[in-house]
C-alpha cells in the first residue's frame, strides 16, 4: 500500500548560524556589521530542513527557512535582530541556536582638535581629542586622506613655518569605530607665518649708536630672524627683565646711557646680546619743529641756531663739508612705501669749532594696509564655540567689534582665533567687523561679517514614503531647504520618540527601509532641518510601517481520498509517496489550485 505524505510550508527569509555540529555552513558569523548583509545557510545534508522565528514576533508557526535573509539598517541607525533557529532531519530538532546580529550604521562624533584653523604668527602645537574605547583617529597633512591617512597615536604634533614663505597645512581628520563606521570628515586650514632666520651678527641695531648727543634717542632695531627682543637702559640683565621690544620707541634718558638687548635666534633658539653707550646733554643752541617720530605726511624740517647749521641725512656725523642750512627744507614719504631717514645737525662757532650733534630718526611711512579678511567655523554641537579667523597684511595690529559698531585702534586686539560661546548669537545676530593697523596710524576700511541668530530657525522638511516596486521595501523622500542637511532620531514605540538635535545621525534625502521576511516592525522617525550655524528646525513626525510576517499555516482536510487546503494567499504543496518526508515547499513546488485527489492508505506527515 502506498504511503502518502503531504506538507504545506510558507515562504521566510532569515540570516541562520548554527554551531559546528549542524553541519550548516553560514555566510556572515553573528556579530556587529556596519553594512547591510545578506545571509546564505547552506546545510551540509540535503536532509537537514531548516526553520526560524525572529525574537519578538507574534508567529504561531516556525518559518522554514528558504532563501536568504536581508539583514538591514538605515544610516545612523543600530538595529538588533534575534534569532531563533531550529535544524530538523528525519522530522526531529537536531539544533537549536539564538543568533544576534547588530546593524550598527551610528556615525561617531568628528574629531575635536585643540586649536581652530587660522592664521598663526608662530608655531603652533595640536592635538585631538582623546576618542572613546571603541575609535580611533585617522588624519592626514597635506595629502589625500584615503591614500596617506594614519592613525593618531595620541601624542601632541607641532606645525612649524618654512622659512621662505608662509607655510599653509591643510588637516583632514575622521573617527573610526571597530563596526567600520567613520565620522563627518573635518578639513582645516593653518597659516604658519614665515621665519627669516640670521645669523647673530645680522642684528641689526640702527638706533642708538655711539656718540654724544643734544636730544634723546629712539630704539629701532630689525626683527627679522628672532622669536623675541628685549633691551633695558637701566642696567638690568634683558634676558631676563627686559621690556619686549614692539616698535620704534624713544629712550628718556639724559646723561650717559647704556642700553642692553638680547635677543633669541629663530633658527637655533640661542641668545644674542648688545650692548651700546651714548651720552645725551640737552642743550638749545639750535632750535627746530622735529622730533623723533613716524610722519605720513610730509615733514618740513626748520632749524634756528646762532650759529652756521650743517646737517646729513645718512646718519654721518655732519661737517663743514656736508649740507649748508640755509632755509626750512621738505622730506617727503615714498607713496605707499616705508623709508627711514636719520637726520643729524649741529652749529659751528668760530670760537669753540663743533657744538653738540642732534641726531633724529624719522621714519616716513605712507603705507595703508589692506582690508583683513574675517571667517568663522560654526559649531559641530550646540555647547561648541563658534571660531572667528581674521587675517591681514605682515606687520598690521588687526582690530575688531562683535556688535556691529565701527572698530578703531582702541577695540579689542586680535592675537589668535575668537572663540564666541553659542549663548552669544542665541537670541540675536552676531555683527563681527574689523580693521587693520599699521604703525604709521593709518587704518584699512572695516571688513565684516554677519552671524545669525540662532533662534532664526530654517523650514521643517517634507516627508512622504512610497512602496518599491516589486518590493515590500518602503522608499523614503525628504525635501528641505537648501544649506540644510536632515538630522533624525528613531524609536520603534510612540512613547520613546526623540526630539533630534545637532548629535543626531544625518541621513540622505532619499533612504530605503526594509525588515527580514518574518517580521513586522513600525518605525517612528522625527527629522528636522540642521543649517550650517547649527540652528535646527521644528521637528516632522513620521510613522512607518512594514509586515512582514508570513500568514497562518494552512489548513489540511482528507476525506475519501480528497485532500483540501484552506489558507491566506498562495498557497504551494509537495508530496511524496515513496514513504518519505518530502522536501519544504517554495514558489517553485507545486501551486495549490483546487482539491488534490490521492489514492492508497492514508499517513500524514
């Protein structure tokens, strides 16, 4: 007599991994992927049928296992799936196993670095903040940051200047977490303004220099090739004590004078000393409108004496074979230039031949400097300063205001980048403008920037969601203004939804999501609009929903030879009547299409 089986199973796709003993060889182990994946289960006997439930699911039945399972996760998302999987040969469970996968596509926070990107007048020393456990730092200087990026091993790294020329450093940076998922890239630029290193007998004293004087004297000496210069008249060791020398400066003291400099080489960090003695006996046999001093204009030069006046303008001591005064004379700058002209005079008298020499710096300097340029970095979070950069001409003070006001010698100096505290703009736009200076007193036009507020917050974006054809797959579309990027949160219940703020993930303006056959999920997003300052819109609410969970099993009825079949959907069956299990039915076995008539005993299986 013939034995008849008779099986009906419904279609699922699942990720499956099994221990050794199953014999089943698994595409992906369970574990953490920053990727979607799709899992194949290949059992090592054709006998082994192979079935699953996902943890949390509402399904009566278990699924038989049939083609592979999608595993997925939209960026900046973690998703969880739990497994439970059954092994089955000669209709008994030779294995059961709970597998956990994780999705993770969370994005780690950018870098911090210690110091914004600028304009430096010096070296400057950098490093990151330190990153949690599970990331790393990946940077690169001045090349491509997929060719010749390297991991920051977390020790401070300098940036020093070239010597011919300002020195840009371009500085790319990510993390990186063990999943594989990589952060925002950040990008900044340092300027490193260029040393001129001499040797230490270059330094270049022009004023004072050794003689006997009528008038005080001005310090005036060439920077160039020194991290620092220091003098003093009174003695003291300048090294140590010494007034830093800024500019061009009038020494007040009479009598005999000593004025000390020490002064430290960019090239070698050593320390070189000067020392020079003048004297200085005020006396009025000749009298004149100049002074020691910076002019822009022109200087009309007027001398009164008893006695025949001869004047230099070289800084050689004057004679009676040098320049006769006769009438008041012009000195005139060079347009848009810098010159220094050192003027001596003194009388001659027939009784006591050369009287006392004066002896004057005049420094003529017709430049105006150019307008500064002024940037900002805007916050990567809402506790994040905003950065202000401004740069400049070489040799310009820079000045500036942050309310709108027209900035003057007396505003506040600009040494290094501004960091403004978001609380700042909150409420109100930020008005930065600035100037440059030069020593000559002239200032360039004010240049400005305009910040803001904060609580000027851009459009919410549109949401709307479409099935994929041919597909359950939902495809997600988001329109929002432009200079926005869209920041989400996700929960899987109402009453765990979240507002999204500047830490929350970005995702594109088109996504697709999608669940496992066998699963049925809703998924309550919230987006909103993030601008470049870091205002963030009213938040959108979406709900989505997606089932895939199989239909009931079928009903099975056998009366008199007739088999009958009940269920939802398509339904597809196999047989067999050689007294073995047949195998597990798919879309390829026979379709169910109206009472099946069997003949012989009857034996369910």
């Amino acid at each position: 007599m013939k034995r008849i089986a008779h099986s009906l199973l419904i279609l699922l796709l699942f990720p499956v991994i099994l221990s050794a003993q199953s014999g089943l060889d698994l595409s992906h182990p369970p574990g953490s992927y920053n990727k979607d994946i799709l899992l194949r289960i290949e059992p090592g006997d054709s006998r082994v049928n192979i079935y699953y439930s996902f943890d949390g699911e509402q399904i009566d039945t278990r699924i038989p296992y049939t083609f592979p399972l999608y595993l997925s996760s939209i960026p900046g998302e973690e998703r969880r799936y739990t497994i439970t999987v059954w092994a089955e040969a000669d209709g008994a469970i030779i294995e059961q196993s709970s597998l956990e996968y994780i999705l993770d596509k969370r994005v780690p926070d950018k870098p911090v670095l210690s110091k914004p990107g600028g304009v430096y007048p010096d070296d400057i020393i950098l490093q990151f903040n330190q990153p949690s456990d599970d990331e790393e730092i990946i940077y690169s200087l001045n090349t491509p940051i997929a060719r010749a990026g390297k991991v920051w091993n977390g020790d401070p790294f300098k940036l020093t200047a070239k010597t011919e020329e300002d020195t840009i450093y371009v500085l790319n940076a990510y993390s990186k977490d063990r999943a594989g998922n990589t952060s925002l890239l950040i990008s900044r630029t340092f300027t490193i303004r260029k040393k001129v290193f001499r040797a230490a007998e270059t330094l270049s004293i022009i004023s004072p220099v050794q003689g006997d004087y009528a008038n005080t004297q001005m310090f005036l000496v060439r920077t160039e090739g020194f991290n620092w210069i220091r003098y003093t008249y009174d003695g003291s060791d300048p090294a140590s004590s010494g007034i830093t020398y800024t500019g061009p400066v009038e020494i007040p003291r009479t009598g005999s004078v000593t004025v000390r400099i020490a002064a430290q080489s960019s090239s070698s960090g050593s320390i070189f000393t000067r020392e020079i003695q003048y004297s200085v006996t005020p006396v009025s046999n000749i009298r004149t409108n100049v002074d020691n001093g910076i002019f822009t204009d022109t200087l009309t030069v007027e001398l009164e004496g008893d006695n025949t006046i001869y004047y230099t303008l070289d800084d050689s001591s004057p004679s009676s074979e040098d320049l006769l005064y006769t009438a008041p004379f012009e000195l005139k700058p060079l347009r848009s230039s810098r010159k220094t002209v050192i003027l001596r005079f003194s009388s001659y008298s027939r009784i006591t031949s050369r009287l006392n020499e004066h002896r004057y710096v005049l420094i003529f300097d017709d430049r105006k400097p150019l307008q500064p340029e002024i940037s900002a970095e805007y916050p990567s979070g809402r506790d994040d300063p905003l950065v202000i950069t401004m740069s400049g001409p070489s040799g310009a003070d820079m000045f500036y205001t942050l309310d709108g006001s027209a900035p003057t010698t007396r505003s506040d100096r600009y040494t290094e980048p501004i960091e403004i505290p978001g609380t700042v703009y909150e409420e109100k736009t930020l008005e930065v403008k600035g100037i440059a200076s030069y020593p000559n007193g002239r200032t360039s036009s004010a240049a400005g920037l305009t910040i803001a507020s904060r609580s000027d917050r851009p459009v919410s974006p549109g949401v709307s969601a479409v099935q994929k054809q041919g597909t359950q797959d939902m495809l997600v579309a988001i329109e929002h203004p432009g200079e926005t990027v869209i920041v989400y949160e996700l929960s899987f219940r109402q009453e765990d939804r979240k507002v999204p703020t500047l830490f929350s993930p970005v995702c594109q303006d088109q996504f697709t999501v999608s669940v496992p056959y066998g699963m049925e999920r809703t998924f309550y997003f919230t987006f909103a609009a993030l601008d470049r300052q870091g205002i963030v819109s009213e938040p959108v609410e979406f709900k989505l929903s997606i089932d895939r969970k199989p239909p009931p099993a079928p009903s099975v009825g056998y009366d008199n030879g007739i088999l009958k079949l009940a269920g939802e959907g398509a339904i597809y069956y196999s047989i067999t009547d050689d007294n073995s299990i047949p195998p597990v039915p798919d879309k390829n076995a026979v379709p169910y299409t109206g009472l099946v008539y069997l003949f012989g005993e009857r034996t369910e299986s």
